[in-house]
C-alpha cells in the first residue's frame, strides 16, 4: 500500500506540477487575463505539491519549520479561494456567498497560527487542531463548490469550446473537494490508509480535467468547435443566397452571436441598424450607442468587427474574454469577408435594377412624351387629307402653323432624348472652340421665341468661353425655356467672369423650386410635382444642362435668390486661357 | 343627352379634338375641362353622351381615377380613355370606362366613337 501511495504521490507531483508549468507558459504565450487567472491558480496548487513532496513529513519542531508549514498551509487554501474569486469575475456571486467564502479563508489562513505547535504527523490531533481540520474542509468544500456550480451553470449557451472548459474546471474542483472531504472524514493521521489512496487518486484524475480547462490541447480545440464550423458553414451558405442586405446582415449576425458567445448584438451598414440579435430592432440604435461607448472605454467584452460595407457589433458574455480563444473570432472574420462579397454582389444587382427601372422610365416617359406632339400632328393632317377642299385656307395656314410648332416640338424632344443617352453611355461627341458668349445668347433667344426686349442681358461682349457652340446652346435654351415656361418675368441673362470661370445666370420671378424638389433637379427626368399633375416637359433640360457642364468641367447649380422670389440656375464654364493653359485641357476637351 | 365633353389639359391637342370632332357627324364638343374637378362639375351639368377623357390630366388625379366619378355624374355618358400611354390593359379593367385611344392612332377617332355608340 506504501508503495501505491508513494507512486500516486510522484504521479501527483506530475500532474500538477506539469498543469502549472503549461498554464504559465499559455500565460506567457498570450498574456490575457483568463490566462492570467489560471496560471496563477494552478501555479499555487502546483507549487504546494511540489513543495509538500519534498520537505520531510516529519516535523523538526523547529520554530521556523512549524512557521513555514502553517504559510504553506495558508498558501493551499488560497487554491479554492482563487478558483472562486476567478468564477466570481466572470459572473459575481452573491453577496452572502462572497462573504463567506472571503471570512472562511481568512479564518482557516490565520487559525493555525493562533494555536500553537502543528500536532505530530504520526500523532493523534488536539481537539483543536482536529476543529480546525474541519474548517479547513468547510472551506476548501464551500470555495470549491460556490466556483464549481457558477462555473457549470455559466457555460451554458455558450461557444462549445468555452462551454466545456468551464464545465472541466468545474468538475475539477467539485472532484478536489470531494477529495478534501474524503480525507477528512476517513483518513486517520500517521496511516498509509485506503482513505489517503483514495484521496490521491481522486486528486490525480482531476489533473486531466484540470488541464482540459485550463489549456486544452489544440486538437481539443478543434474537435469541440466544430458545431461552431457548422454554423458558419450554415452562414456562408445563406449569404450566398441571400438578396438583399437585410438578409446578409441576418443571415451574418445570429450565427456571428452564436460562434464568440455573444449575448446579444446589432449589424450597422451605412450607419443604420439593419439587424439585431437579442434586442428589439427599434431599441437597435439605442443599443448600438451604450456598445460604441463600452468600445469607447475599452470594454473588452464587446466585438466590433469592421467589415468593408457596414460593422459587427456584439456583446459578448463576460466568459468569453476570459475563456474565449481568438480561433472564434478569426472563423467569424472569414465568415464575415464572404458577408463583403454579398453586399457587393446585391449592390451590383440593385444597380442593375435600378438601370432597368430607369431604362422602362425612359421608354415611358419617352413614348408618352413623343405620342402627344405626334398625335396634334396626325390630327390635323388626317384632317386635311379628307377634307382639303372643305377647308378654307385661313383654317388650313392655322392648323399648319400648329403642326409645325408640334414637329419643332418633337425635334426638340428626340434631341434631348438622344444628347441624355449619349450623356448616360458618356459617347458624346464634342468640339470645344473659343465662343464669344453675347451673340450665343441672343442666339438662344430667338430660339425661344423671345428677344432681348422681353428678356433682360446683361452680358459682357469681352466674355469668351471654350465649349462645343452647339453644346453651349443647348444649355442657354434648356435654362431659358425653363425660366419661361415655369418662372415669371422678368427674365434675367446676366454673365460675369469669376477667377478661373465664366458664371452665366438665368434667373426668373416665378415661384421658384420647392425645397423638397431641389435634391433631384438634376435628375434624368426629374420634374416639380409627381404623378400627372407634374410640370409640362420631358423632365431631361436640367439632366443635359448639367451633363454638359461636367463634360467641360464646369458645373451648374441651383440658387434661391437672395429676395427669395424666384429660380436662378448658375452654369460655371471654364474660361478659354484657363482651359488653353491647363496641362489637363486636352483631357477636359476630348470626351 | 348630347354633345361631346372633351377632358384635356393640353390646349393644341384640345384644339386639334375638338376641329376633328366638328367634322364628325351627332359630334359636336359642347363641353372642356382642364382637370378632373372641373370634368366632373362638366359632366354632371352638361350631361354628354361622350367624354373623351386624357389619362394624364393637371391636378393630382388620373383619367383612369376618376373615370367611375365621372360615370356618377353622368351615368349615361360613354367615356373613352385617351392617352399617350399604353393603357389598354387597364382601361378594360375599369367597369366606368367604355374604350381606349391611344394618341397616336388618332386617325381611328371617328370610327372608335362608332363603335362604342354601337357596342354600348
């Protein structure tokens, strides 16, 4: 029996002797606090084995002997303390619980000193040497089970990795206090007893749970993470599919939540929340602010993951920091730059249905647009061709008048639509030369039908730009026919050199454009109103006026003026030196 | 009942209906609105037996929308829908509207009012 026991002691020493020496070097290697935590639990309980092994069982009766075995004895209970105080800041206990497990390791740490010489190993116990045995157990037993049972129940809903370290450490400890109690009860001092083997076995088959929940070996690691891989997989497969970038977000977050055992988390993309996990969607943003402020603090127990389109945000369970091993964070990073791909995929296939809804736009505005002047026009033809001779010549040069006006009408409209194509597949051809601005703009009021006696110029004859003519009274005539067809008079034409830029406005005393419609002035086929009570035209003037502008690197804005009657639109062209001298200009003119 | 209320808010093509009309015999235009408002208070004075009614009217309302309170005002008055869109599908589909025109065709004026005084 003897020699059973000296082998499980030497098998004792192994074990925990080596379970201190590798939770310090994975302290080492990774320097959190988890880490932390455990290699300096398992260095105490190492460290009194090894030193309990070595030092003589018998005592010198020396004064510093019987000092050194109380310390070393104080040092031990501080194993389950430390295993407590580690359940503890993972998940507080409560306060009573706190108390007495502090007040109890306190007692059983100073008690020996206050009673005297250790009794004889061999020897019978003193009454209160054999009280104090009891303490100790209590609280060894007390300590123990208050971390054990946190430790178990906090696993629950957790990544399986960290899962079944907390649940190892836990039966470790419960498996060291039945141990305690083991030896306690049935052990008799000085004897070799089953009691003492029983205890040391106990002891030794918690070494490789212990070493399960401290530092699992990384085969471990992965054989429990894979319901994690699964998720993901499960994840990858969804975003694949998924259309929209609410269904990416979904499809990402739940699982994100699941793999770092997180409690609860939101997925921002483009500074909305899309997607909640574990709180309402409406309390999102809400959410989303206390955990960028966490974040802000250096609160370790929140994830924010970045990607390329949008961000992770999780909370994550108080265990994970300390328990959780990067590996999950990694998996849901890769996981998460598939989650890029989709939304780059369903940005390219909103893209793509929006030039689809914009091309049917096209067609209908377009076909309606040329239908209405087309019908006028086969009207009074269809008229005419039946019944010339009924109709008196006056009759005929007014409906011929009309006709003309509406072909002219339809000139101009298969114009736009043309030049706003060309815009669009940017395959508009252009001749920029020096134009004198003056004659260009009487040149766009005739036109128009108006002169420079309805219209007021105020237009400098020194001011020449270099544009393509055709292009520049294109712009001159979009402007005016919008000023006085949806404006008031006067009129205005004014034009101004301002550094580097001719500005050239046209402004109006009409109601001007409401607020709301300003945003999408600019728009093809953008017009004030909605429906069929919409302003008159195709709804492509402004969109040319202001593709144009950018084709010669000028720009053209909308202004209220300051008296705040009125509409006045500011197109801003390069002057001609300016273009001539710009080493850039041949990019600028050749489009 | 008679004449015909024209409900267009485009004046030449207005003009244009209304030359076409006067050439066709029972067709004369006794009535013209702008809009569905002032169609409405047309249709229920004037009583016509035809309202020719654009689909894209000023104001916030469509031809197709309002053609069941034009066919209140006038429930005896046919209404033919007539527009630059391809409503035909749609002009069907309301009980209040008896035809389509589209712009374009125009020239069918004479024999599409023909057939719905026929048909209806």
């Amino acid at each position: 029996m003897n020699s059973t026991f000296e082998t499980l002691r030497i098998v004792q020493l192994i074990v925990f002797g080596g379970l201190a020496l590798l939770t310090m070097l994975r302290w080492l290697r990774r320097r959190g606090r988890g880490e932390a935590w455990l290699a300096g639990i398992f260095a105490i309980l190492g460290g009194i084995i090894a030193v309990g092994f070595f030092i003589p069982r018998d005592a010198s009766g020396t004064l510093e002997d019987a000092l050194m075995r109380k310390a070393l004895l104080a040092v031990l209970l501080f194993f389950p303390y430390a295993l407590f105080r580690f359940a503890d800041s993972i998940d507080p206990h409560r306060g009573w619980v706190r108390s007495a497990c502090t007040g109890l390791t306190i007692a059983a740490c100073l008690v020996p000193f206050a009673l005297g010489p250790l009794p004889d190993t061999e020897g019978p116990r003193t009454l209160a040497w054999g009280a104090y045995v009891v303490l100790m157990m209590v609280q060894w037993v007390f300590c123990s089970l208050a971390a054990g049972i946190k430790l178990w129940r906090r696993g629950k809903n957790q990544p399986t990795v960290i899962r079944r370290r907390m649940r190892s450490l836990s039966l470790g400890t419960f498996g060291l206090a039945l141990a305690i109690i083991v030896s306690v009860t049935f052990g008799r001092p000085g004897e070799v007893s089953l009691a003492r083997i029983v205890t040391l076995m106990i002891g030794v088959l918690c070494g490789p749970l212990f070493v399960l929940g401290a530092t699992p070996p990384a085969w471990v690691i992965m054989l429990w993470r894979r319901p994690e891989v699964a998720v993901m997989r499960e994840a990858v497969k969804q975003l694949m599919g998924a259309e929209t970038t609410e269904q990416i977000a979904n499809s990402l977050l739940a699982p994100a939540v699941r793999v770092v055992g997180g409690e609860k988390g939101v997925f921002v993309f483009e500074g909305n929340v899309i997607a909640s996990v574990g709180v309402e969607k409406r309390e999102g943003p809400r959410t989303l602010a206390r955990l960028e402020q966490r974040v802000a603090q250096g609160d370790e127990t929140v994830l924010w993951m970045r990607l390329r389109k949008g961000a992770l945000c999780i909370a994550l369970s108080p265990c994970a920091p300390l328990l959780g091993d990067r590996e999950e964070i990694e998996l849901l990073r890769s996981t998460a730059i598939l989650a890029d791909l989709a939304f780059e995929r369903v940005g390219n296939q909103e893209k793509e249905r929006a030039a689809t809804v914009a091309q049917r736009d096209f067609l209908a505005v377009a076909s309606h647009d040329l239908r209405t002047p087309l019908a006028v026009i086969q009207g009074y033809t269809g008229l005419m061709n039946v019944n010339w001779a009924d109709i008196p010549d006056e009759e005929k040069i007014r409906f011929n008048e009309r006709i003309d006006r509406q072909a002219r009408h339809l000139a101009r409209l298969v114009d736009d639509l043309l030049v706003s194509s060309r815009l669009e597949a940017r395959a508009l051809y252009t001749q920029p030369v020096d134009v004198p601005l003056l004659p260009e703009v009487l040149k766009a009021l005739e036109v128009v039908g108006t002169n420079a006696a309805t219209v007021d110029v105020d237009v400098p004859e020194s001011i020449v730009v270099r544009i393509d003519p055709e292009h520049l009274q294109r712009v001159l005539v979009n402007l005016l026919t919008n000023a006085l067809e949806h404006g008031q008079s006067p009129v205005e034409v004014t034009a101004a050199t301002e550094g580097m830029y001719v500005e050239i406005c046209v402004r109006d005393h009409g109601p001007g454009v409401s607020p709301e419609a300003v945003p999408g002035l600019f728009q093809r086929f953008a017009r004030v109103g909605s429906g069929p009570g919409r302003a008159p035209g195709t709804g492509l003037g402004l969109y040319i006026v202001d593709g144009l502008m950018r084709e010669v690197g000028g720009f053209v804005a909308y202004e209220t003026p300051p008296s705040g009657i009125g509409a006045r639109f500011r197109v801003s062209i390069p002057v001609a030196s300016v273009i001539e001298d710009s080493p850039e200009g041949e990019r600028w003119i050749a489009v | 009942m008679s004449g015909i209320l024209l409900v267009e808010d485009d004046p030449d093509l207005r003009m244009m209906l209304r030359v076409v009309l006067g050439r066709i015999p029972d067709c004369d235009v006794t009535g013209e609105a702008l809009d569905a408002n002032e169609a409405i208070e047309a249709a229920g004075n004037l009583k016509p037996f035809l309202i020719i009614l654009d689909h894209s009217l000023g104001g916030a309302m469509t031809g197709l929308e309002v053609a069941p309170m034009l066919r209140a005002a006038a429930p005896n008055a046919h209404i033919l829908l007539f527009s630059a869109y391809d409503l035909s599908r749609e002009a069907a589909a309301e009980p209040a509207i008896d035809g389509f025109l589209r712009k374009d065709s125009v020239q069918t004026l004479r024999s599409t009012i023909e057939k719905i005084r026929t048909v209806v």
